[in-house]
C-alpha cells in the first residue's frame, strides 16, 4: 500500500510492485487473456480482438458459423505468427519461438468461404488456451456474437436471392 493506503499513482507505493505493475500485487493480474470478435465483413473477414496480461507464445480457441480458411495481421502477424484454421478452431504460434507482448488489439484478421449458420460465436471448445513461452497457461476469456439474421431463399447468408411472383427462389 502506499502513504493513502489504496495502490494508485497518485503517491510512491511502499512495498513492492509485482510484474504487472501492481503495488504489493502477486502477479496473478499478468496470468489473465481475453479474446473477442471485433468488426466482421460479410465479404470474408472477421478481426479476433486480444488483451493479454503477459507475452503470449501460442493461442487457440473455436469460431462457429463460419467456414474458416486462415488468419493473418494483427499482432500475431507482427510477431511472425503462423495462424491455422481447420473446422472451426483457430490455432496461432510460432515457429521462431517469438510472443505477442502483454497489450491488447487486434489480435488476427480471419479469413471464411461461407456463413454457415444463423450467428457466429467464438468459444474455448474442447482445447482453447492461450499460453505464455514458459508453458504456463493464462486464465483465458472469450466474448462476442454476430448475429447473420436469415438466410435468402437459396439459403445463402447475405444472399440476395428471392421469391418471384411465380414462386421460385431466384
């Protein structure tokens, strides 16, 4: 604590500020990561937002609705990342063993073929993690939702197809 006994920047900290910066703190604020769904294109692109309290060396998580064919930018490309994606889980590292530093942006810009269902959703499925290069595995969040609303008549997500007066899709 510090001489107003709250841990601020206001006055010197008496005690010691762990790796995160925190006065008197154990480190445990630098062991947390969040990942979101940011802007989505219907086009074919969806960012994936980070924050992460420590470097990462590798991440991986699910997406739904989408059929993925890649990542690439973002911080994981800055960090010479390799971002892979195979029905539907999301898998970065590198080769090089370089990280992605503690920090938040953009994490990847995702690339899709085709929307496959009514929302998008990004989940940890059966193995998501995001990991440090020690190993040690962050308390891992995920978050965000896109909702793609109906499909046309051809069952084409942001499709243009309708129904004409004679009844046919097109």
């Amino acid at each position: 604590l510090d001489n107003d006994n709250l841990c601020d920047d206001v006055d010197d900290c008496i005690g010691d500020y762990d790796d995160c910066g925190v006065c008197n703190g154990n480190g445990a604020s630098c062991l947390t990561a969040s990942i979101s769904l940011g802007e989505f294109d219907s086009s074919g692109t969806l960012q994936v937002l980070y924050d992460f309290g420590s470097d990462v060396a590798g991440f991986q998580f699910d997406v739904s609705g989408l059929d993925l064919d890649g990542g690439s930018g973002g911080a994981a490309g800055d960090a010479g990342f390799d971002v892979q994606s195979g029905g539907g889980t999301v898998l970065g590292f590198s080769f090089t063993g370089s990280t992605i530093p503690a920090g938040s942006g953009i994490l990847t810009n995702l690339s899709f073929t085709d929307v496959t269902a009514g929302s998008t959703e990004i989940g940890l499925g059966n193995f998501g993690a995001v990991t440090t290069s020690d190993g040690t595995t962050l308390d891992f969040t995920v978050s965000g939702s896109i909702d793609h609303g109906d499909p046309d008549c051809a069952g084409d997500y942001y499709g243009g197809a309708v129904v004409d007066e004679c009844g046919e899709c097109g």
